[in-house]
C-alpha cells in the first residue's frame, strides 16, 4: 500500500475520534467524513506501519444514514464532523465509540445504553470561540472556525449550532473592527490587535457577555470604541470585557480581563438554581443537555442516598455543588480555577445555600491534605475532570475519601476507560455507564459513570 493508492472499501464503523474504519489484507484505514455502511472510493493520504489514513474520492453506495448537513459550510469547517449523518444514527455511533472505547482500553465488558439526546440539536452552543484573522490585501476582519486540521480560518457568517444572536454580533465586529482600524491577528508574526471573540451566552435570558481578546497588555482606544459600539448597538448583549492575551501561544483566555462596559457575566438557570458565567470560568457548553446530567445525578443520590455528605471535585463554580446542595448534609467544593471559586461563592449566597464548604485548590493536592488533617469520608463523591482525566494518585485518596459511591463525569470515554481500569483494578465495581450528548454533530460524547466503592480495601 502506497500513499496516492486508491481502493474500494466497505466502511464497518467509526473510531472514537469520528473516523470511518475500513481494513485492507488487515491493515486498518482511517477515513475521513465516511458513514457506516458507506461503499466508498478511497484515495490513501498517509501510510504508517499499524495504520493508514484517507480521504473519499468516490461514493459508490451512500450509507442510509447519509443526510445533507444543514450547515452549508459543514464540508470546510472543522467543527461538526458528522452532522451528515442523521441524528438517531449519531447517537447509536457514539454509543459503539463508548462501548470499544472502554473495551479497547480498560478491558471493560458492560452494557452501555443508548446516550440520552441532547434536547437541542441546533442552536445549542452557549459559548462561541472565534479566532479572527485578516485578509492580506483588504485587510478584511475574518472570523470563524480553523479548518480541519490547520489554523486557516474559515469565515462563517452563519453557524446553526450556535444561537442566531451570536452570528450577529460577529458579523457586527467584523465590519465595525476593520472600520475601527482594529486589525486581525497573524498566528504566525504574532502581529495584530483582536486574537479572538469569545460570546457566553445564556438561554435563560438570551443575554450575552463578549470577551474581546487583544493581543496587548494593556486596553487602548480602538478597543475600548469596538467594545462600546458593541453594546450600544445589541440590547442582548449585556457586558463587553477585553482579555489581554499578549503571548505566543495557543491558549485563547488568560486570566487577565477588564470590563469595558456593563457586567461582566450571563446570568443561566438549571433546575431550579441561578448560575453566573463570566469571562474565564468553566460552563457547560450545551446547557439544556447539561441539565439532563445534573438531573440525573440528582435522581441517583436522591434515590440512594438520605442526607449524605458529598465531595465535589473539578467543580467548576460548583455547579453539581449547588444542584445537589438540598439533598445533601453538607457539600465539599474543589476548584483549581480562582474565578470560577470567587462565583461559586456569590451563587452560594445568590442562591441561600450554606451548606458549601469551597477550596480553590489542585484537586490531588486538597485530597492528599483533607486525609491527613481532616480525617473525614464523603459518602459520596462527584467528580468532573477536564479531558486528560485524573492521575492515579488522584484517584488512590479519591477511594480513601469516599465511602459508598463516586459518579464520575466525563467528557472523554479514553480517559474514563483508563481510570475506570485502575478503580477496578483496586476493587471497585462499575454499576452504570449512561452517555449522554453534549456536543452534537461531533464525535463527542459525555459519559456519567456511577462506581462502587464500598468493598475496595482503603
Ligand atoms: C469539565 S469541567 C467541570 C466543571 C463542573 N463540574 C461543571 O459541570 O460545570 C472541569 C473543571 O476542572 C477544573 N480543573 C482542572 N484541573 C483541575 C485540578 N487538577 N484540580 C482542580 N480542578 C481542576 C477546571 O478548571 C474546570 O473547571
């Protein structure tokens, strides 16, 4: 097999990073933009030893899941990788990533059943990230997402997955920026005034903070101008703050913002609880699936549980914290980010709970410490880690910390499957593995898991 090869192939299912899977004399081919099902033409891009990748040259028999994408510019764009496979099917795939995933991985032979659908399949996206750029010669304001694997922008005008408000107010700073003399940023000199626009949006109330990251240390006038014709010009956009991101580097938010003019947070609601979402802090993405989870978890200690004390970790603004915090005696928060903390602590008061102990600490660091000084037991905990998951070390005081159960949320099965393994590798017992979908049109996949850990020998 040679790159520029080309061959027929039947596309048997899809990997955990949304590839079509195809095998020649048993050599697996990863392809790109392929259903299951799909009778396709292929064209090898690249040849490894265990592996190659490819792109589609031809459909010869379109998978019945095949669906023109509503998005026009879905072929370019890097962001929604199946939204050409219907939704019911989208679902089943993600369950089958779930399910090898945590067999490939961690060994781990369960029933996964189907993932709970996201109660939004347009306009769900509740926070925008556009990198902006500019054209060389007109010097035109871009805006939009990179192109599947690369750092060229493309101009999206129109996004349905995000709130239709959020197109506007992009579109808005696009002709107002270069009016302005605001210039795009050029990855690659590192030049340039606006890195890039950042909306969290509220469905809740439909109002909008926008984060406008320069690269500067400090504001200056232009800005200040763009940011104040932004909120004079939208009655849904609530608060403009900058975000001074000065460095050579990929990381979108420093910690370093000031508001410029209005608030500098959205109010959202889940359940029956009010949230703040500022600049910098951690909020689920897809609100209204989110809400789903939480009820869950909800339902679950509820159920099982009376009263128990409960440890919070990776907790964000504490948000599973504060939707848990009346069935619970007492609430533990862990928290590395200092912002997300400092709203974990209006919310408490916000919403009259004081049941909320909250660390703005390294989850590992605090776990290892409460041990030592505390020498109390949870009996339940929910943890929440971002998509590297947690270290062993981790999860060893997680287990001594913890009595009956942990819930552990994930946005990542790989990570899961790896941490699941050394749980159960210490004696815990996996009770329920329910996906749900957070991210729809993309090959991820959110995952609540529900251990036993009364039997593990601590
Ligand atoms: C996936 S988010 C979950 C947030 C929250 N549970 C929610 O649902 O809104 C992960 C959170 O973990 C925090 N985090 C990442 N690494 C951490 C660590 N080592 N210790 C404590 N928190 C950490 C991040 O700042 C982020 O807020």
């Amino acid at each position: 097999m040679n790159i520029g090869d080309e061959y027929k192939v039947s596309i048997e299912k899809l990997s955990n990073l949304g590839l079509g899977i195809a095998r020649i004399d048993g050599i697996v081919v990863f392809v790109e933009n392929a259903c299951v099902g799909d009778e396709v033409k292929i064209k090898i891009t690249q040849k490894k030893k265990a592996f190659a990748n490819a792109i589609i040259v031809d459909i010869i028999n379109p998978s019945q899941h095949r669906i023109e994408p509503f998005c026009p510019m879905q072929k370019v764009c890097g962001a929604c990788q199946l939204q050409f496979i219907d939704y019911d099917y989208q679902l089943q795939i993600k369950r089958e990533i779930v399910k090898d995933t945590l067999h490939s991985i961690g060994g781990i032979d369960i029933d996964i059943p189907f993932p709970i659908a996201s109660p939004e399949i347009k306009e769900y996206r509740c926070k925008v990230q556009y990198p902006i750029g500019q054209t060389k010669v007109s010097k035109k304001i871009l805006a939009g997402y990179y192109k599947q694997k690369s750092h060229e922008i493309v101009n999206i005008k129109y996004c349905p997955i995000q709130p239709r408000i959020c197109d506007d107010i992009i579109n808005f700073i696009r002709e107002k920026a270069f009016e302005l003399g605001v210039s795009g940023y050029n990855e690659k000199k590192h030049i340039g005034d606006l890195r890039h626009v950042v909306i969290r949006h509220s469905k809740a109330t439909n109002k909008n903070l926008v984060v406008l990251v320069v690269n500067a240390k400090k504001s200056f006038k232009k800005v200040e101008d763009l940011a104040n014709s932004i909120y004079s010009q939208f009655k849904d956009v609530c608060g403009v703050c900058l975000n001074f991101n000065p460095q050579k580097t990929n990381l979108i938010l420093t910690e370093n913002s000031q508001l410029i003019i209005g608030k500098d947070f959205v109010k959202e609601r889940i359940l029956d609880k009010t949230f703040r979402i500022g600049t910098n802090s951690f909020f689920q993405v897809n609100p209204k699936s989110a809400e789903n989870i939480f009820a869950y978890v909800r339902n679950y200690i509820k159920s099982e549980f009376e009263n128990p004390t409960l440890l919070d970790a990776y907790a964000g603004v504490t948000t599973f914290g504060i939707v848990l915090s009346d069935v619970c005696k007492k609430v533990v928060s862990v928290e590395e980010c200092k912002e997300a903390v400092n709203i974990a602590e209006d919310l408490c008061k916000l919403n009259e709970i004081d049941n909320i102990e909250l660390h703005n600490m390294d989850s590992e660091k605090f776990f290892e410490k409460d041990l030592k000084t505390k020498k109390r037991k949870f009996d339940v905990a929910v943890i929440d880690p971002p998509r590297k998951g947690a270290t062993e070390k981790t999860l060893e005081y997680l287990l001594a910390l913890t009595k009956n159960k942990i819930i552990y949320v994930s946005c990542n099965p790989a990570t899961l499957a790896r941490d699941l393994k050394y749980l159960m590798s210490r004696g815990a017992k996996i009770e329920i593995i329910q996906p749900f979908d957070m991210f729809c049109h993309t090959y991820h996949v959110e995952n609540v898991a529900v251990i036993d850990v009364k039997d593990v020998n601590k």
